[in-house]
C-alpha cells in the first residue's frame, strides 16, 4: 500500500479535453480482468490508439517525454460518467498522483481520494494557464496538497480540494480509516447514549 503524502514533485502532461469520462479513462471490456494484474496498460486505451490499434504518437501521454508522468491536467468534467472505481485504478496504477482540472465527477472526486490520488479543482482561467504552460512539452512540476497549489515552471495557481479528502490521501486513509480516526469520539457517544437511550441496545 502507497503511503500518504503531503507534496509531489513530478511530470506534468496536457490533456486538452472536456469532459473525459469513466468509460474513456477504463473502458468496460477490460475491466474482467483481475486487479493484481493492473489497470496501467488499459488507461485512456481507445483515446491513446489510432484506428488500426496502434498507439497514436500525437496524442499527449504516448510523446516520449510524458513517459514519466504523474500529473495530468486536464479541461472541466474529468471523471464523469459512471461511478467505476476502476478509473481511478488505472490512473494510479498508470503513476498518475494527481489531476488538476476545473470540474470532476463527485463520486470519481471520492475514488480518487479513497486510492490516493488528487483531484484538484482549478478555474477554468487557470486550469487554461497550465495547459498553456505544458503546450510545447511536459514539465516538472510541484504539488503542494497542504498549501493548496500547484508550480509548473514559473506558473504558480491554487486548487480547491475538499477538506475531508484532503485529509485521506495525507493520511493514505479510506472511509473506513477516517472513522476509525473518531474511535475515541464515537466510544464516548455510545457511553452517554447507553445512559440517556438505554433501549436502544439490545438486551442479553
């Protein structure tokens, strides 16, 4: 399992395209196959190939140079569709830390939080500056989850994130983890509601 994190420094690729969905990032024909096999070779599968299935050499994850990448920026709608958690397997399993765009998917934005991956919400006028900035070629760039931003070149633009997922990918935690993180709160609740609502509970 990946650790937390609180900052990433990686490649940044340009995906100059409105409203990629869940279908498009795993399409459905794939998804039969098992999950410790990964997701990566699968991500944007038809988007990335020609008509002859070969992959495309223009389009922007296949240039040699966005080999590398772990960060994507992207135009608004990213992740709609269906609600497929696969989407989000492939882009982690693919590398991708983070995502910035101007509008997600809420239940892919909740995924993608529960698997460690970003999902940063951007203006529009931004999320066009960063595309205008990896224009000629990916880029290094730096991601600063607790600060809120993110750096390509001399380009510094802040993203939204919600608090709550913000918190589960620091923390590497799932819904499951986030409450266990209450334990405490939550032995105390049950305390009080055996005194003040002891019929609640079922009797021995």
């Amino acid at each position: 399992m990946k650790s937390g994190w609180t900052t990433h420094r990686g490649i940044a690729v340009a995906l100059p395209i409105e409203g990629i969905n869940t279908d498009q990032l795993m399409p459905a024909r794939f998804m039969s196959t098992p999950r410790d096999q990964g997701y990566a070779k699968y991500l944007l599968h038809d988007l990335r190939r020609d008509s002859g299935g070969e992959l495309a050499p223009d389009f922007p994850l296949n240039r040699p140079e966005a080999g590398d990448a772990s960060i994507l920026v992207a135009r608004r709608n990213f992740g709609g569709g269906s609600s497929r958690e696969a989407a989000v397997y492939a882009l982690v399993d693919a590398g991708i830390r983070a995502v910035i765009a101007p509008s997600f998917g809420d239940i892919f934005a909740g995924n993608a939080a529960n698997n460690g991956l970003l999902a940063a919400q951007v203006t529009e006028q931004d999320a066009g500056r960063l595309l205008a900035a990896l224009e000629s070629a990916p880029a290094p760039a730096d991601v600063d989850l607790e600060g809120g931003s993110i750096t390509i070149r001399d380009l510094r633009v802040a993203f939204n994130v919600d608090e709550v997922r913000r918190l589960k990918i620091i923390n590497n935690w799932d819904d499951i983890d986030l409450t266990r993180n209450h334990s405490a709160q939550i032995a105390a609740y049950r305390k009080r509601l055996q005194i003040t609502r002891p019929w609640v509970f079922p009797r021995d």
